[in-house]
C-alpha cells in the first residue's frame, strides 16, 4: 500500500508552521507497513488542492488531506475534495447531530457549512474541535489542528496496512565517503535497503522484510564502522 | 516571484525527519516577498525527483531541490535533476579546485561522482560540506544537512526578490466560528488577506502590501476581538 499526504495551508508556505503533521502521519504510517509516496503543501485554493487530490489519487492507494476545514473563508479543503470528486458539499445529518449531542450545539445557531462535507461520504468525528472530517473513494480529509488530527487518524488507522519494514540503525563515526565500500559489501551481502544520513556522525539505515536478515546487517556492518564515543 | 520548493528523501517520507528545511526555506523567501506554491516531499528515487521537478519547472519561476546530494548509493538528486533538463552530469573543473584548495582533497583520491554536476551548471559551494550544489535554468540544488542547505543558500538568496508583504498578527480568545462576522467585515473594509489559524487561541493573520493598511486593519481588529489573559 502507498499513500500521497497533501497538507493544506498558507501558514506552511510561508514557513510560519514547520510542517509536523506531515511528519507524524509519515511515521506512523511507515510504522504499519504503509509506504508514503509524496508529501506536497498546496496553498488554500481551491483549484490548487483540487488539482493535487485528483492527480495523486489516479496514483497512490489513498490520500490523506490535512488542513484547512472548518467555518472560516479560508478553510477551503472540503470545496477542494468535493470539486476533485465531482460531487457538492452537503450537510450531513451525522454531523449534525454530533454537534448537537455532544458539542452542544442547537443547529439554527451553528455558522452555515460547519457540518458540510461532499455528498456520499463517510464523516469522520473530531472529537477534539468541531469541523468534521470525511472520506470517499479513498481520500482520507483530516483537520489541521494537530491534536485533532491525531485523534481522527486513530479512528482510521485500522484502514491503512502494508507489509512490516524492519529497520536498524548503525552510527559510523567516518566520513561518509570513507563508507562507502562497506556500504556497497552491505547491500551485495544482505538483502536489504541501505540509506545513509550524514550528521554530525553519519546514520546507516538498513531496512528489510526479514528482520534476522536486517540483524545480522547491522552487526556485520557495526563491527566494520568506528562506532562514535568510544 | 513564485517558486516550489522539493525535499528529497526516504528519510522524510518514513517520518524519521522533520521537514525543518522546508519551512526555513519558506521563511526566508516570504521574508523576501517570494511566494512558495509548492513544497513537495519526493523518495530517493532518479525518475520521482525528474518528474517533479520539470512538472515545477514548468509552472513556476524557479524550483529549489534540496537532499540527496553526495557520494552515497542512494544521493540520486543530481541525476534526477539532470535527467530533468535533459543534460549528462560532468565532473566540474571549478568544484575540483575548491576540494583540492580548501577541502586538501587530492583529485585521485576523491570518490566518482563527488564533483559532478549537471553539464553547463553553475556550482554552488558548500563551505560546511564536501557535495556541491549547482544551478541551471531556474534549478537550484542544495543540500540536505541543514547547515549547508542554509549557507548555500544565503550565496543565491540575492537571486529570489519579490514585493514585500506586511503582516500583522491579531491574537483572540474566541471560538473561530464566532469571529465570522468581524473578519469578513474586516476584509470588506480593508485591503488586506486574512488568514484564520485555530489553536488554543485563534490567530488571525493580517497580510497587504501596504503596510499603513495592514496596521489600521490591525488595530481595528484588535479592538472588536477579545484578546487572550487580559
């Protein structure tokens, strides 16, 4: 299974919010198997998030959309999924009544479209703030507030699953270029994926499906590495 | 002035990494009125990161790339990128000369690769780094380590100008959905964008290219809204 995210927001492009949604639903995404295949800030337009949802769901298994639902001009997700869609908002009666029941809400006085979502899809309860979230044919609309995020993520969670990715981490206290013979011996022994982060101390992932083979990868390559801090 | 900006790597995509880069980029391009329409996250992967970047290249006035550049197996960035433009990549005579000169990196000595660039590129030194950045036709390739990517960058800051934009900041302790009136009335009486942004509070973000407008928006604003712990 491979997933595009798509996070909404001015606020992101203008570097005002560094982009941690994007982080925690990557991770716990990759920690259920599920591999994410672009991550891409669009601007709260209309036009633009209808563009990216429509091009990434012809791609990818599922979208996952955060940001920019709720009451204000320019929460303007949901107009964008409905248009990638081809189907109008309408309020949804479940909506509704969550926000009666539990928000407390009487309907007459809730700001028009709070309870909008497109037609035929399946809400999704926030029960941090208000702004319902939604999915249809495989677009996952989630809100931007974090810990709201957080919250309806979990509701959906059971409906993102791909094959485990063992990993280990090997800290080689060397030049990076100085590895890179090992490295290549690593990936012609082992069947494994190898990626390579330079730092301070450069950080050797080595990443596979069998998680004796990633074992036995990381100690053939830790006894060959100068380990830092020794 | 629009550009996009492109963060390569497995590493970003698997949640391991924040995407600091991307929103220090951002920061520091709207600080220079240069509006980012996109910011896209991309796997280590040659045909992923050629795609993007001409889609981007297309579309906007230039497009930043940074990660994915160095000697490892899985630094794939300059092919991608050369790929795109449709150019081979070539050692560099002047990226040579700087190793040798300040890095006291013997040529022989110095793994394949480490000094190419797309054909006909301008490179860009990494005076914290060893991997060379480049630029053509509205391209710019930087590192990932954030401490290159930002002195990389301040070398061809001076090539992004756009208009400056002025903000205010309105902060109001009430819900979103009962400031509707006042921030529509507040777009009606002024020219200026606003932007809603929920949390504990709600920040309300006054933006226009005047910046007497945006104060007098501003202060009025601030005068109809409940402000936090007074």
């Amino acid at each position: 299974m491979e997933v595009a995210i798509v996070t909404v927001g001015d606020e992101l492009l203008a570097g005002r919010t560094t982009n941690t949604n994007a982080a925690w639903l990557c991770e716990r995404l990759d920690g259920q198997g599920v591999a994410v295949g672009r991550v891409t800030t669009v601007p709260d337009r209309v036009a633009d998030i209808a563009r990216v949802v429509n091009e990434y769901r012809a791609e990818y298994d599922a979208v996952i959309v955060t940001g920019g639902i709720g009451p204000t001009h320019d929460d303007v997700t949901m107009d964008g999924v409905a248009a990638a869609l081809g189907r109008p908002l309408a309020e949804d009666e479940r909506v509704l009544e969550w926000l009666e029941e539990e928000g407390g809400y009487a309907r007459e006085e809730l700001t028009e479209g709070t309870a909008a979502i497109p037609k035929g899809a399946r809400p999704l309860h926030n029960r941090v703030g208000v702004a319902p979230g939604a999915v249809l044919e495989g677009v996952y609309v989630l809100p931007g507030v974090p810990s709201e995020m957080r919250g309806m993520f979990e509701t959906v969670a059971p409906e993102f699953r791909g094959e485990a990715v063992h990993r280990e981490v090997v800290v080689a206290d060397e030049p990076e270029s100085a590895l890179l013979d090992r490295l290549e011996a690593l990936r012609e022994r082992f069947d494994v994926g190898v990626g390579s982060y330079p730092g301070e101390s450069v950080r050797i992932e080595i990443r596979g499906a069998d998680e004796t083979v990633v074992g036995e990868a990381a100690a053939w390559l830790t006894e060959r590495v100068e380990s830092p801090q020794r």
